[in-house]
C-alpha cells in the first residue's frame, strides 16, 4: 500500500512540474522580465529573437517571417535587437510605465538608459521605447515596438517585405527581358 501511495504522489509532483508557467500578471510585470536579462553586462550578448514567442505575439511573429523570406538570406532593414535597439549593451536599466491597459491590450513606454560608464556619452543617454502588448493566452506579448529608430517595428517590417518583393520581382522582369 505504502508504495501505491509513493508511486501516486510521485506522478503527481512529476505532473505538477511539467504543468506551463502560468502567464505574467500584469504587462510591467511582462516587460520586467522581457529587460531582467538586459540588466548585467555579463549578458551582453543576449538578444530577443523576433521569432520567440516567448516575447512577441503571433501575428508579429508571421511578419517576420514573411520578412525573412522575402529577403532570401539578405540583411534587411531591421538590424538590431528590437527591444533594445541595440546590438550592443552594457548594463541597461528599464524604466517602465503601463501608460493604459485593458484585459486584452496595453500601451507602455519604457524609458532605456545604458549605465555602462565604459561606453561613450551618447550611447548611455535615455532612449525613449513605446510598447503596444496584447494578451495571449500564454500571457503579455509584444505586438509592436517605436523606438528612437522608427515609429513602429510592424510598419518597418512590412516595409522591408514589400520592397524586398517588389526588388526581388524587379530583377526577375529583367532577366526575362535580357537576350
């Protein structure tokens, strides 16, 4: 009996440990998590992947795609982390402010100031970022990004699409008309 009883509880825990995160509460509790890894200069080399789902929602997830596979293996108009707006980083500190929300969207701005005294003046100054998240039913999720860069990280990539479709058809009309 003992061991029918350790053999249940086992199974249990074993299914309780395997049970998903539950999602982040509240979108400043989301883009916490999202900067956590930008805060030490140890993890200089993390980037956010447009493709996590982790972080972004589907629907920006599938302009990416369409993204990479309009530019075929080129570099396109986006070309650094998107969350930071860097390629680049020391220690970066994320002020952050759930400027409105309601159960399915919200707007945040975070104000992004790297503290690395190593790098030059300019790269440390504040950088304002604004945030549109939806709520997905894993949780908060970044729909699109302005940054200092440009006004909106969707925009951007169905711009980079287009002109990569109309470049790339472009070049197949003139080989067709080549001899």
């Amino acid at each position: 009996m003992r061991s029918k009883l350790y053999a249940v509880l086992s199974v249990a825990v074993m299914l309780c440990a395997c049970q998903p995160q539950p999602p982040t509460p509240d979108p400043n509790a989301f883009l916490k998590d999202v900067y956590s890894h930008y805060a030490n200069s140890d993890n200089s080399v993390f980037s956010v992947n447009l493709d996590d789902s982790h972080y972004f929602s589907p629907e920006l997830i599938a302009l990416h795609a369409e993204n990479v596979r309009a530019l075929k293996g080129d570099l396109g108009d986006l070309d650094a982390d998107p969350v930071c707006d860097c390629q680049d980083y020391g220690r970066l500190k994320a002020d952050i402010t759930v400027d409105t929300a309601t159960s399915r969207t919200a707007e945040a701005t975070v104000i992004l100031t790297d503290l690395d005294p190593n790098l030059p003046k300019e790269d440390r100054r504040p950088r304002r970022f604004h945030f549109h998240l939806v709520r997905t039913k894993d949780g908060w999720r970044i729909d699109d990004i302005g940054t200092p860069g440009y006004t909106s990280l969707r925009q951007l990539l169905i711009n980079d699409t287009s002109n990569a479709k109309a470049e790339a058809s472009s070049a197949a009309a003139s080989s067709n008309q080549t001899p």
